[in-house]
C-alpha cells in the first residue's frame, strides 16, 4: 500500500507540473489528460490491494478469534536478516521430531529383538530342599536338589527375533533416507534464503534509489521541454516497479527464511 500510495502522490505531483505548463501554453491538453488517466488506474489498482488486504486482515482475525478489531498498518521489516550460517543449523536436525520418532521406532525394535533373542535361551530351573528315606527300620534325611531346565523344542523365539529384525532394518533405512533428504533440503534452502536476501538487499540499497534519482531528471527535463510525458510516465512507473520488486523478494526471502527454520527445527531458543 505505501507504494501504491507513493505512486499515486508522483502521479498527482506531475499532473500539478503538467497543468503549469498547460497554463504558460507550454504544454498540451493531452498531457494533462494522459496524466489523469494514468492516476485514474494508479488509485484503481490501490483501492484493489486495498480490498484484498481488508479480506486477508478478516481471515485472519476470524483464524486467530480476535473478534473485529481495525487494521493497523504492520510495523518491522519485511525483509529479515541474513541466516545463521550452514555449520549452524545442522546439528539441530537431530531434534527434528520426526526424525526423533524414526530413531525411536528404531531404538524400540532393537529392544524387541534382544527380548527376543534372550527368549531362545531356556530359563534354568534351581530347587533345593530335604527328603526323607524310610527302610524297614531305618530312617534317614537327605538334601534333594532339583534342576529343570526346558527345552524349547518348536519355539525359541525365532519368530519374534526375524520380525523385530526386520523391522529394525525397515525404519534403519527410513531414518537415513530421511536425515539425507533433510540435510539435501537444508542445504538448498540455506542457498536460496541466502541469495534472496542478498538481491533484495541489493536492490533496496542500489536499484531503487537509481530509479529515484532517474525520476527526477525525468522530471526536470520534461520542466525544461526536453522530453514528452510518455518519458515522464515511463521514469514514475519504473521507481513504483522497481520498489514493487523490492518488497516481493523481500517477501520471498523471509518466506525462505521461515520454511528454512521449519526444516532446520526451529529457530534457537
């Protein structure tokens, strides 16, 4: 909207030039008039903005339930600062959670297999008590000691150990495709906020202030007749081009920025 706005102020202002020069027979009526058709679609395409902003801000509210609540124009930066570098948002893939439920699911069928394999080796069965032996007359005790040891003729628990085994393996091989697949996706969107951020820095700091400045000696050569209005017009519309382009990659770089802290596994606390 500050564009939109800005644009239509440039718009206005060469209009009041035209209109001076119109009035000192320096200037046509087509110029006056190609300048308010210009600002007549200049305050269309604002008040169309406008409508969607409005229909966004009502979205929004009814998201979060705040009730009705005037929009308030968003105060900050768009564009965000450059990303920490690469070497520090790695390690922070090990706290992804899904990357910690994998190695859980992991973890989990290691221990089913090692039940199982301690299940294949026979529980050994220790008793230890007294017996008496009676013959004719004589009467004698003993210490009886017991050992049962059972034989798991069908069952050693085989079964259990190859399908924890099995599985073990599955979800192994699901964490590494996993953890490549992050770390690919981290790296490419560690690159591309980083370029982003760079070209809409450039453009802010370089492109849009050659655009202003180019605006101007448009502006003072069509005073002094040196160019017509086409050229006027051509110089205003690239200063509101050029600033659109700034704010949208702005935007795509803190949209970059933001899925980068979402892949990496949020941003440090």
């Amino acid at each position: 909207m500050v564009v939109l706005k800005a644009w239509d102020a440039r718009i206005g202002e060469a209009a009041n030039i035209v209109r001076d020069r119109a009035s000192a027979g320096e200037a046509s009526g087509y110029d006056l008039r190609r300048l308010e058709h210009e600002r007549a679609l200049a305050r269309t395409e604002r008040d169309e903005v406008a409508g969607r902003l409005a229909q966004a801000w009502e979205a929004l509210l009814a998201l979060l339930d705040l009730g009705e609540r005037r929009y308030a124009a968003v105060d900050g930066r768009l564009l965000p600062a450059s990303p920490p570098p690469l070497d520090a948002l790695a390690p922070r893939l090990d706290s992804r959670p899904d990357l910690l439920a994998l190695r859980q699911r992991e973890e989990a069928s290691r221990l089913v297999r090692q039940a199982g394999e301690r299940a294949a080796v026979p529980d050994i069965t220790v008793g230890l008590g007294a017996k008496r032996v009676s013959e004719l007359e004589r009467e004698d005790w003993g210490v009886l000691l017991d050992v049962s040891v059972p034989l798991p003729v069908f069952d050693r628990g085989q079964a259990a150990v190859s399908r924890a085994e099995a599985e073990s393996r599955v979800v192994a091989g699901e964490y590494q495709l996993a953890v490549r697949e992050a770390q690919a996706s981290l790296r490419g969107l560690w690159q591309k906020a980083v370029e982003l951020q760079r070209a809409a820095s450039r453009l802010r700091a370089t492109d849009v202030p050659q655009a202003m400045s180019l605006a101007q000696t448009a502006r003072s050569a069509y005073q002094g007749g040196e160019i017509g209005i086409l050229e006027l017009l051509d110089a205003y519309r690239s200063v509101k081009e050029t600033e659109m382009r700034a704010l949208d990659l702005a935007l795509e770089t803190r949209l970059a920025t933001l899925e980068l802290e979402r892949v990496s596994g949020g941003a440090d606390r």
